[in-house]
C-alpha cells in the first residue's frame, strides 16, 4: 500500500489568463481511468470556503483516517495518529502568500466497500482561493459553483458563526452552478455540510452535530416578518441541496492558530478539537455514512466524471453565463433587469416593421394581432434567457414586462389612428383639391 508521504494535492482546475480555467487532463486521466477504477462509483469529499481558514488542515486529517482506518487493519480508534507525528497531506498553511485559485484532487483515491457490498472510490478535493482578494469574483464562483456540481459532500467552512454574509455567498455560488446544470426541477446538489470553525458559544449551541442542527434550524428558519430577500435566499438554499447538516467545532488552541512553528504534532491540539474530529471524519467518510455521486439521479463513475468535467469546463468558459458582479449586490436584479431590455427591444424591432412611423395606417385588428406576435417573442426572449436569482424572482419582471409592453401597444395604436385621421384628411384635401380644379 502506498503511503500517505508519497501521494500529493494535484492541480485538476489550473487558473490561465482572462479569467479562463483548464483542466489538467493528463492528471485526472490518470486518477480516474486506472483500469480498478474506472467504473466504481464515486464518493467525492469537498471542503470550499474563505482563504486560511483550516480547510486543507482539516482535509489533511480526513487522509490520516482514509490511510490508517481503510488500509490498517489495526487502525482502529488511534487512527487520528500519534502524539508527535507532523501533519502530512494537503498543503496547510500557507502564510500569507498568494494561492493560486482552483481545485486539488489527493493523488491517492481510496477505494471502499459499501454496507451492500458496492465497491466505490473516494477523492478527497480541497479548493483554493475562495474570497481571497486578489481573485475576481466570476474566479470564486467558478471554484466554489464547480466543486459543488463534482462533490457528492460539499462542505462549506465557516468561521466563527453562520452568517447572513455567508449564506448571501452560498446563495450566489449554488446559483451559478445550478445555472449551469440548467436543471429547473429536483434539487441539484446532494449535501451541504456546514462546518463552523473556532465556535465560542458551545453554551448556547454544543459542539458537534447536535448544536450545528439547532443553529442551522435558527438561521434558516424562514419567518413571515422576515425581509422578502431574506426569505428568498432560505428557500434557494433549501431546494439546492438534498440534505443540509452542519456541525459546530472548537478551537483547536492557540499553537495551531497563532505558532508559526506549527507541524500538526496532536500534542499541540486542544483535547476538545481532537474529540471533534474523531465524530466528524467518520460522520462522512465511514463506509457506513459514505454518499454515492449522482447527476440528475444517476450514479457517477470514475470515468464519467471527466465527462461531466469536460462540459462543465465548456460552460464555464463559454459566454452564456452572466458574469456574477459584486457578491453582495448579487446579480439576479441586473440579469433580469437585461434580459426585459433585451424582451423590449425583439418587441420594438418587431413592432417597427408593421408598424413603426414611416408605415401606413393597418387595420386595428391587424395591428392587434401583430402586438401579440411581437408580445409572446419578447416574452419568450425573457424566459429563455439565464437569469440568477431563481424563477420566483423573475416572475415579477415578466410581469412588468407583459404591462410594459401592452402600455407601448397602447401607443402603437393611439399612433395607427392618428395616421387614419391624416389618411383621411389627405383623402379629403385631394378631392377637395379635385373638385376646385
Ligand atoms: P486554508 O487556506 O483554508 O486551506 O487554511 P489552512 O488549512 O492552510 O490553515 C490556515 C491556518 O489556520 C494554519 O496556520 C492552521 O494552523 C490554522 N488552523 C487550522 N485549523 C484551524 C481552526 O480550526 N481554527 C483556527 N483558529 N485556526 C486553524
Ligand atoms: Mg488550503
């Protein structure tokens, strides 16, 4: 069996210039189509959050329990390690130098055995760059949308608290990625797994699941004093994710958090962190608790997800995606407000050609039936076009938009009759012109 030390993060989403991401297909070739794995279903673990907050630290904990409890038979209850062994795995760390933003796949997949017997594959995935400053926000949500979309458990690290910030951010990223899976119906991601680092209040909110549950109640409790927005952004979150957990975890001590000389030795980790640690590891990764990878309720296989990798890069880098602005004022108020410019301007265009000044008088009922042309164009331009913030969201502007337009038809018309009153003056001064001649 291959050691922990001899298996590495490697760069599968390699940031290029302008924003644009490629795939390293050698390397993913050569994970998922080994010929023992090719076509096991696969588990895919991912952690994505803000910058230099414990998460390749954590995923690196993840690789001593996969190593010690899946390939030692005497792993046991000691697989969190000895007391003095360094932490190896995933690059923790950092300092404060620039990552470069994309997504790692541990070199070493782990194969296990389902309860029913199934043979699946684990990858364990840590993502980089979330937030940090100098990445632009469309970087972010390419990241963050796209480890959503592979990871069967995403987990999504927090700091401190759950915060409204927080969910404005999961919000913007889970409605990229669904964007980009263009499914409407069915919930497209599986769990999310909220993981709240250095909680304080374990009086209010004990540590582990039991306290992350009833936090997660409270911040996602959609109530009917609530602002409209805030509301709305529960229910997104909600029919996003199959299944919501999170689990509240304490500090791990100040040697982890402020020693810049560090390794990961256990002995310098608070007792409270390790007991969380033993509770949360297995809680995703024992062969009992592991999720199978599915896409629009099929399970995936190893070779599948290049595939699915593949397309998804092609959306990513393609141009029929809104651009997600500032993460705050989260785009879905401007992509509509395009999307019924655009509806405008096929009504416009349409209604010009019949109907525009330079034309002749047409017939009311004529005139009617071209609006209604032109109407349901512009409608359906409205609707066919990517817009973020959900279907609720843009009902409002597809109503404003059928008003506005019956208001313009309204104008078209009173503009037909005018040129019917010219028309027939016209009429009138010819004959009259006629009989004086
Ligand atoms: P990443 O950028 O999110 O991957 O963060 P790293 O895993 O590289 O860790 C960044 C720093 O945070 C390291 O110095 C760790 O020692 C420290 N750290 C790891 N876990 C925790 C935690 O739960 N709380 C605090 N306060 N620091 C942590
Ligand atoms: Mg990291």
């Amino acid at each position: 069996m291959e050691d922990l030390n001899s298996g590495k993060g490697i760069q599968v989403l390699v940031p290029g210039p302008d924003h644009k991401f490629t795939l390293n297909e050698e390397a993913l070739e050569k994970l998922l189509l080994r010929d023992d794995i090719k076509d096991c279903p696969i588990v895919i673990i991912s952690v994505a959050g803000a910058f230099r907050k414990g998460k390749s630290f954590l995923l690196s904990f993840f690789l001593r329990y996969m190593h010690n409890k899946y390939n030692l038979s005497d792993g046991g209850s000691k697989w969190l390690g000895n007391a003095d062994e360094p932490l190896q795995g995933f690059s923790w760390r950092g300092g404060s130098e620039r990552h470069t933003t994309g997504l790692l796949l541990w070199s070493q997949p782990f194969i296990a055995t389902l309860e029913n017997g199934d043979k699946v594959v684990i990858y364990l995935m840590d993502t980089q760059g979330t937030f940090d400053s100098e990445s632009t926000v469309k970087d972010n949500a390419t990241v963050f949308a796209l480890s959503t979309m592979l990871s069967s458990v995403q987990i999504y690290n927090l700091s401190q608290n759950i915060e409204e910030d927080d969910l404005q951010h999961l919000q913007l990223f889970t409605d990229y990625g669904r964007l980009a899976l263009e499914t409407s119906s069915g919930k497209p991601f599986q769990r999310l797994q909220l993981l709240v680092r250095d909680w304080s209040f374990p009086y209010d909110y004990p540590y582990g699941e039991k306290g992350g549950q009833q936090l997660l109640e409270k911040r996602l409790a959609i109530r009917e004093e609530q602002h409209h927005e805030l509301q709305s952004l529960r229910h997104h979150i909600a029919s996003c994710f199959e299944e919501l957990k999170c689990f509240l975890m304490p500090h791990p001590g100040l040697t982890v958090a402020t020693n810049p000389n560090f390794k990961g030795n256990l002995s310098d980790i608070s007792e409270e962190f390790k007991q969380a640690l033993k509770e949360f590891i297995p809680m995703l990764v024992a062969p009992e608790n592991l999720i199978v990878k599915k896409i629009a309720g099929q399970k995936v296989k190893a070779k599948d997800l290049l595939l699915y990798l593949k397309s998804y890069m092609n959306i990513f880098n393609g141009s029929t995606l809104p651009e997600p602005k500032t993460i705050l004022e989260a785009t879905a108020e401007a992509n509509n407000l395009s999307a019924v410019a655009e509806a405008r301007e096929v009504y416009e265009t349409l209604m010009e050609e019949v109907a525009g000044g330079a034309k002749p008088y047409m017939q009311p009922s004529l005139l009617q039936q071209e609006h209604r042309r032109a109407r349901d164009k512009a409608l359906h331009a409205f609707r066919s076009k990517k817009k973020m913030g959900g279907d609720a969201f843009s009902e409002n502007y597809g109503e404003k938009l059928f008003k506005e337009l019956e208001e313009q038809y309204e104008q078209y018309r009173l503009r037909n009759d005018d040129k019917n009153v010219l028309r027939r003056a016209g009429t009138a001064l010819v004959l009259l012109a006629l009989a004086l001649a």
